[in-house]
C-alpha cells in the first residue's frame, strides 16, 4: 500500500465527502495516482456506483493493480470496454446495477447514458482524470451535462497535474469549471506550505554533475541555437499581420512549441506561402537537433544530417526541391555539418605506392618506454592500447577515426565506480533488515537512449583512458555506418530508393523485469520501454545489439557525401561488400551448463543489477516503491522525477537514497530544465490569481422540462396559425454510434436538441423521415474519395431518402478553404507551349499535374447523384445551428425505421411474403440483402419490375445498379 504523506492526507480531507464536488490542481511528480486510488478505495463498495473517467489503458492496468494491493480486490476496478456487452446490452446492463468501481471511455458512457443502459439517477459520483483537457466541444462536458439531468446529488471530482495546459486563452480555468459544473477548486503547486513541509523533512542525497560539453558539441549546440534564431526572425517578418512576440529560444525546447506555432497560423495557413510552411517545419527539425546532438552518438547524429541534407535538397522522386529550408544555407549550417563529422572520422588524401609502415616494436621495447615515461612524469595515450583502432581490412584508405564518445558516458561511468565503492563501504553497516536494495537505477528521457546507454555499460572498457571506453562499441557503429554508406552508393547508381542508418534494436524488451509487477511490464511492453538490467561489466564483453535496417525516410548527402558514398562502395566491392557481423548469431556462445549455467541464468544479486529504464508517468512512483533503490542515477534531467523521489524518500523512513542529477552545462538541457521550472511556477501563480478573481459561473439547469425555445419550435404557424395543440414531443436527432468521436453530438444536446444513438447502415444523422446527412470531416473526404467508399454511402442515401445530404465540415479556427490558395494556382497555370523532352525512365511530371483534385471529384459525385445536396459548414457550432435549422416545422424521424433502412435483416418482415419471388430478386445484379426489402416495398411482384423503364428502375436502385438490373431483365430483348 502507498504511504500518504501529510500533505496528501490533508488533500484527502479536503476532497474525499461524497457531498461536494470539486476540482483538483496538483504539481507534477507529487502523487497524484496515490490520491486518486486512496479516493476509489473509499468508495468501494456494491451500494455505490463510481465511475473513473478519462483514463488510458496503461494507467487504468496501473490503478486496478495498486487498488489490488489496497485490498479492493473482490471485484476491485472493473473495465468497460466496446466488447463488454456487445451481443447482449443485458449483461452491461447488469454489471451496471451491481455498482462497485468501473473504468470507462467517455464515448462509451455517453452513448450508455443517452441509451438508458446506465442508471444515471444512481450514479454515485464520477472521477475525472486530465481535467486540462476539457472544452466547451470535448466529451467530458457533454457527460457532465447528461450526468446532472437526471443526478442532482451524485458528486463530480475532476484530477489535473498539467496546470501549463490551463493558462492559455481567455479564463481557461473558468471555462473548465463551467463545462464540468463546478464552483470549487483546490491548488497544490509544489511550494505549497503544506507540501513543502511534508518534502523538506528528509531530502535526499543529491550530488549534481554538470558535465561540459566537448568543444565539436559545444560549436555544433551554438550553431543550431543560432540557425533557430535565424529562422524565428524570418517567420515573424514574414507574418507581421500576427501577434507571434512569444515565439522565443526559450519555449523552442519544448515539443509543445510546433503545436503553439501551428495554431497561431492556423486561421491565415491558407494564405501563407510555402517559405512559411518551411519555416514551421524547420524549426521542428532544428528542435530535435539540439535533442539528439546530447543523445545519439555521434555517428547516428552525423547519419540523421546526412538525411536532413538529401530530403532538404531532392524530392521522393529523385528531383531537385523547390522550397529549401533557408537555415541549409547559412555559415551556422555548414559549421554543424563540418564538425559533426569531425566528431566522427576524418578523411586524407590516400598517398599512391607509400612505403609500408614500420613494423611495431617489440613487447620489451614497448615496456621499456612505458617505464621511462612514467619515471619523467609524462602522461600519453598509448596508440596500441587495445582500445585504440587498428588499421583493419574494412576502414577505408584514407580515413582516420575519431569516435568521439559523449562525454556523460565517461560521467556515468565513473558514477557507477563510485556507487561501488560506497556500497563496499556501507555493507558492514547493513543488515537484513535496513530497507531498500543496492540496485542501481539509472533513469533517461527516452528508450533510444536507455538502449544506448545499456550497450555502453555492456561493452566498456574500464582499463581504457577516459574518452575512449566505449571504442569497441563505436567501431562497431562505425563498420555499420561504413555498409550503410556503401549501400547507398549502390542504391543511388542503380537508381533505387534509400533508406536510413539501421538502429540497433532492443534485446528482450522483458528483461530485467524480475523484480517489477505485471502493470510495469505489461506497460513497457505497450509501449515498447525496456528495463534492461545487467552486470556491471569488468573488461570488454562485446554488446552486440542486433541491427536492422528500416526504412523510414531518405537518407543520403549532398555532392560531397554522394562522392564519398561512391568512395566507399567501390571500396566495399573490393572487400566482398558484406554486411556488418553486428548480428543476432554474434551474441550465441557455447556455455557450459555444468559450471556456467548461474553465470547465464541464474538471479542476478542485487548489488550486481544496473536498472536502464526511460521517464514514464506515474507508473514510476509505483517503480520506485517495488524497486528500492540507493542510489539513482538521473542521466537527464527531469523535474516531475526529482519530486517522485522526494515523495519515495520521505514514504520510506530509515531509507538513505543518493541522486546523482547530470547534466550537460550551457546546453539546452540545462535551458529546458530552468524555463521548465519557471512556467510551471508562473503556470500556478495565475491559475491561483484567476481563482482569486474569478467569477462564478451560473449553472443552467436542464431538467426534463426545461427545452424552452426548442418546445416552442415545435409549433407549426402554417396550420391556422398555431391554433393547434403545442406538441410534446422533444425535438430530437438520431445519430449513428461511430459519429460520438466527434464532438458535432455534444453540441446538438447543448442546442436542446435530444440525441437518439443507434447504429445506422445509411447515413450518420437522421434529421427528418426525408433528411438523411453523411458527415465528412476534410481528412475523412480525401480518404473516402480515394477508397470509393463515398460513392457507396451517397447510392445508399439517394437510395432510401428523399433529400440526401453530404455535410462537409472543417474545423474550427482553420481556413474555410479545400486546399492552400498556393495549391489551388497550380490549377490554372497555362501550360508551356513546348513541354520539355521526357527523359527516359522519368517520371511524367504531366501525370501529377493531372491528378484529379477534390473539386472535380466533388463536381462528378454530384452530375451522378444529382439529388445529393452538399452543405458546407465552418465548424461544428455551424453545423448544429444548420441542423436546427433543417428540423423546422418538419416531422420527427423514427428511430425504429431508421435503423431498418439498409439493414441486411429486416425485423419487421413478417408472413405473407413470398419466399420463391423474395429469392429470385436477391439473384438479379444490382439488388443486394440491403436493398431487396426496399425494392419489395416498391413494386408489388417480379413481373411488375419486368414492366418498369430504366429511368423508373433507376429510382429504386440507383443509377448504376439500376441499369445493371435493367439490361439484365432485357437482355433478350435488345438482341432482337
């Protein structure tokens, strides 16, 4: 069971009484699962219904397994998911009614609750985690609105610990607190009094390493800091029409930065040109650069340029690209490129008939000078140390590696010698009883870069100097670079497509995972995180990791890197061209099972274990809780982590715990980190000044008898002036299951408007008995045009209904526009008078020109289903006012028949039909089990569909199946 704080047991009190709800703002790192599941514990029970909201897979296998260590096991949480009652309604029904604890997505519970499969007036109380991402569109809200219908009483207790999320627009925490229907909100930053009182008791061990950065990294960092620089300038003067002073160097660091961009030139990205659009993208690229320039090794970061340089420079098809990144061809660029590689080899002028080398001195000679070096005080590296390269048959004539290694490698592995040494030291005063264990664990920010640094303690040379302990692992990479070049060489002679550097793959992605729970591992395996734990390492056991090519984009140079790819493929040839033994078989040795087999598979003690794994969320309070360690390794900085291990430290009394923090001095590692820091303090700071000046809102409330305008719509002036009764019947919409992905159903409830889901065959919203509209999204249209499915859908409408409509909707706050107006000029270009002569085996450049594009396909669906009528719509508030506005004085649609309209079983089918006739239609081309009771209802016997015209046919089935049907029936007749 999780240990609670002081802190957290006051949070509790505070938010646990089942008459109030409320929600809760709590700083990263400090425990928000602990809180979340001691709440579940106290609700358990079969009289309540309490329903967890919002949660992934991973944390809802997380939770269930720590309410099972809590003791709520019988049945503990149970998860709803789209199998849970999908042959039988009965059996959710059921699982509803015996209460207890239940997960659910937010499209399930809104479709159970508009249904009635859920009881809603029994509804305990409803807990609802990522509070930040609710809006005024998002499924949360259109919960809470349905929840308070018919539950006045039943409590609500939203969860955030993302409060950099709620600051952005005009009063973002209001708007949450309106759309969830709450008046109360708590904040906990971490320098809350209570919080930090409760953390401040016992701290941990903390010994920070600032590591400098080698002087090739620190040029390569300051010119990339520079070419971001460049490119923020030239995207703010060429849209001076925008508000864009808070694109700065600091918010670059953070992948939310595209997004924000993004967003700022969403409502004009029609109108901008593609040096714009270029301009976004570059800044992605060169974001991700100052990340891997820390990250990778140096020849997979010199390999990931050499892509950036092919893509930016030629197209998929081999021509040369027209809109170039700018930052490509600056001074700053060419300074990243030239020491990236410097980093990796250098490259010499191979001198033609040279005289062999000298033979190597003799051992004692060797020695001898050894001696005498150190008698004079004179420190050298020695260029036959094992670890130093030799000349081997595969480097190419001319090259001279250098293999710069990252300097926290060294860092880490004088951290682990240390870590030894202290635990030699402290091991007389240990007993079986002190708490914790001495595995090491080492933390990095993502899996590349656990896989890396596993390798690197697998294959380090601890007798070799610092800076070249991991030779042997790079000139491992350096041999598959080489073959990676050479094929590219190859590739590019033959005219074939290239390929990336292969990345050396993880081993068994469960290993190492003795001594975590099944939540740990099954959650690395989904998201594919390993634990690697291995022996500490004393010599140099090779590593290798298995490779594998994939290809996931181009990869390539510019004239220079083709040259020295050629370079290297024809050396390759010379030398049988093979790949790199870096594989599989390598890692298979012959083990003797009698006096080796612990050696291989036995447990591993704990104070021989180093634990790799990568930051997660919460998942890591649970880790540290079954792990134990000492001591902690932080290869990277993480703020959320350093308060997990203030919480662990202070959860476990008696437990001394060292953190070693690492991190790269004057980098952006260090930038992110501090502007981290600062815009989650500046984050709280105004969400707690908003509250202070906040106000309420006023909470509508909705109860059955409250439709006010809508009832009123209802009347008919056309039939004596409305001197007919008011009719009682709500207004309502029948919307097909799969449509609540969107958000288009919560509005039309928020319009008065009653949503009746069902499954449809035809169409997604059934307005009217005649109004049948198929809803498209931009993206959904191109892809619906592309797979034929759209034509499909419109034949089913025209079919059936009366008045087909095919809705296309945007989104809101993007242009209103099909295509960039930059795209659209293409369209009316003239044509040159004198193309230019088609090479051979080039691609037409005409056959692009003349891809169909979505008007002309737009203008085809209509000139075949002339009686489709198309609405364009702006977004989705416009479309619930059109919809509203098409239910006018028109007759409410009835669910029953609406979900007999194209179904393959028709339950209303009954006797009297004749079962010879009905077989002989279902044979006829054009008439299928979805249409053959429509067509049955049309005419009254075969010969009656004998007798009709082919346009008479073709109202029935539709154009092309109706003449499918036609010229079968009359075949015969044509003939003579």
């Amino acid at each position: 069971m999780a240990f609670l704080l002081p802190f957290h047991k006051a949070i509790l009190e505070e938010i646990h009484d089942p008459s109030t709800s409320e929600l809760l703002l709590i700083a990263r790192g400090l425990g928000l699962r602990r809180i979340v599941c001691k709440l579940l514990q106290i609700y358990d029970s079969p009289n309540n219904l309490v329903l967890l909201v919002n949660a992934s897979q991973e944390e809802e296998s997380a939770i269930g397994e720590e309410l099972g260590t809590m003791g709520c096991r019988k049945p503990g949480l149970r998860i709803v998911g789209f199998e849970t009652g999908k042959k039988d309604r009965r059996v959710l029904q059921d699982l509803y009614k015996k209460g207890g604890l239940l997960s659910i997505t937010s499209q399930i519970f809104t479709v159970d609750m508009l249904s009635s499969d859920i009881p809603t007036h029994l509804i305990t109380g409803i807990l609802i985690l990522h509070a930040e991402k609710v809006t005024p569109t998002s499924a949360e809200a259109f919960i809470v609105r349905l929840f308070r219908e018919k539950n006045k009483n039943g409590f609500l207790k939203a969860f955030s610990d993302q409060p950099e999320h709620i600051t952005s627009g005009m009063s973002p925490l209001r708007t949450i607190m309106k759309e969830l229907q709450l008046r109360t909100v708590h904040i906990y930053p971490r320098f809350h009094t209570e919080v930090k009182e409760s953390l401040d008791r016992k701290q941990p061990d903390l010994v920070e390493l600032h590591q400098p950065m080698t002087e090739p990294m620190s040029e390569i960092h300051n010119a990339i800091v520079q070419c971001m620089t460049t490119t923020l300038s030239e995207l703010k003067r060429a849209n001076t029409a925008l508000d864009l002073d808070d694109l700065n160097i600091d918010n670059a660091y953070f992948r939310s930065f595209d997004m924000i961009v993004r967003r700022m030139l969403d409502p004009v990205w029609h109108k901008v040109g593609p040096r714009t659009k270029q301009l976004v993208r570059d800044l992605a690229t060169l974001r991700r650069l100052l990340s891997y320039l820390l990250t990778y090794d140096a020849l997979a970061f010199h390999a990931y340029l050499e892509t950036l340089i092919e893509s930016n420079t030629h197209t998929d098809a081999g021509t040369a690209r027209q809109n170039q990144s700018p930052w490509m061809l600056t001074d700053a660029a060419n300074t990243i490129f030239q020491y990236a590689k410097r980093r990796c080899y250098t490259m010499s002028a191979p001198t033609r008939n040279a005289p062999p080398p000298p033979p190597p001195p003799p051992i004692d000679d060797e020695e001898a000078w050894d001696a005498l070096d150190e008698i004079e005080g004179h420190v050298r590296v020695k260029h036959t140390h094992p670890s130093a390269p030799k000349r081997t048959n595969w480097l190419p004539e001319g090259m001279d590696p250098v293999l710069e290694e990252l300097p926290k490698w060294t860092l880490l592995a004088d951290v682990l010698q240390e870590i030894e040494e202290e635990m030699m030291r402290l091991e007389p005063r240990l007993t079986a009883l002190s708490p914790g264990t001495n595995t090491v664990l080492v933390m990095t920010s993502a899996l590349r870069t656990s896989t890396l640094v596993g390798e690197f303690l697998a294959s380090m040379d601890l007798d070799a100097p610092p800076g070249a302990r991991a030779r042997a692992m790079m000139e491992n990479k350096l041999r598959l670079y080489l073959w990676w070049k050479g094929k590219l060489g190859e590739r590019r002679q033959d005219g074939r497509a290239t390929f990336a550097m292969p990345v050396p793959q993880a081993r068994n992605q469960d290993e190492g995972d003795a001594g975590v729970s099944e939540a740990l591992r099954k959650k690395d395996r989904e998201r594919r995180e390993r634990a690697a734990s291995r022996r500490r390492v004393r010599g140099g056991a090779s590593a290798a990791a298995p490779a594998r090519a994939h290809a996931h984009g181009p990869a390539a140079g510019e004239d220079g890197v083709r040259d020295e790819a050629d370079i290297i493929a024809t050396f390759l040839s010379t030398q049988g061209g093979n790949a790199p033994q870096d594989t599989p078989d390598d890692d298979v040795t012959l083990i003797d099972f009698d006096t080796d087999f612990d050696a291989h598979y036995g447990l591993l003690a704990p104070q021989q274990t180093v634990l790799v794994r990568a930051y997660s969320d919460d998942t890591d309070d649970q880790m540290l809780a079954e792990i134990k360690p000492r001591f902690i390794v932080m290869f990277e900085p993480s703020l959320e982590f350093i308060r997990r291990i203030e919480v662990y430290r202070n959860s476990n009394p008696g437990l001394g715990v060292r953190v070693y923090f690492m991190m790269y001095r004057l980098s952006c590692e260090e930038g992110k980190y501090l502007t981290g820091l600062r815009r989650e303090k500046e984050s709280f700071e105004r969400l707690i000044k908003e509250r202070g000046s906040m106000l309420m809102p006023i909470l509508e409330d909705r109860g059955p008898g409250t439709t006010g305008d809508a009832l009123i719509k209802t009347i008919s002036t056309r039939i004596a002036g409305g001197r007919k009764e008011v009719s009682t019947e709500p207004s309502q919409v029948i919307v097909d299951m799969r449509e609540f992905r969107s958000s288009l159903p919560s509005l039309l409830h928020a319009s008065f408007l009653l949503v009746i889901p069902v499954t449809l065959t035809v169409g997604d919203y059934i307005l009217t008995p005649d109004i049948c509209v198929e809803r498209k999204s931009i993206p959904d249209l191109v892809s619906s045009f592309n797979s034929g499915r759209l034509y499909t859908q419109c034949e089913l409408m025209s079919v059936h209904y009366k008045q087909p409509i095919l809705l296309i909707e945007f989104e809101e706050y993007k242009s209103f526009s099909l295509e960039a107006v930059a795209d659209v000029k293409s369209y009316v270009k003239a044509p040159n008078k004198y193309p230019p002569k088609k090479k051979a085996g080039a691609i037409s450049e005409t056959s692009t020109v003349a891809t169909a594009s979505i008007q002309s396909k737009l203008v085809l669906l209509t000139l075949t289903f002339p009686r489709v009528r198309i609405i364009w719509s702006s977004s989705p508030y416009a479309t619930a006012e059109v919809f509203k506005d098409l239910k006018t004085s028109n007759p409410e649609p009835d669910p029953a028949k609406a979900i007999v309209v194209g179904a393959e079983e028709d339950p209303d089918a009954g006797a009297g039909v004749n079962a010879a006739a009905e077989e002989l239609l279902r044979s006829l081309p054009g008439i299928t089990a979805k249409n053959v009771k429509h067509v049955m209802s049309k005419v009254g016997s075969v010969r009656e569909l004998c007798a009709l015209s082919l346009p008479q046919v073709q109202d029935i089935l539709g154009v092309e199946p109706g003449k499918a049907c036609w010229e079968f029936l009359h075949r015969g007749e044509r003939k003579r």
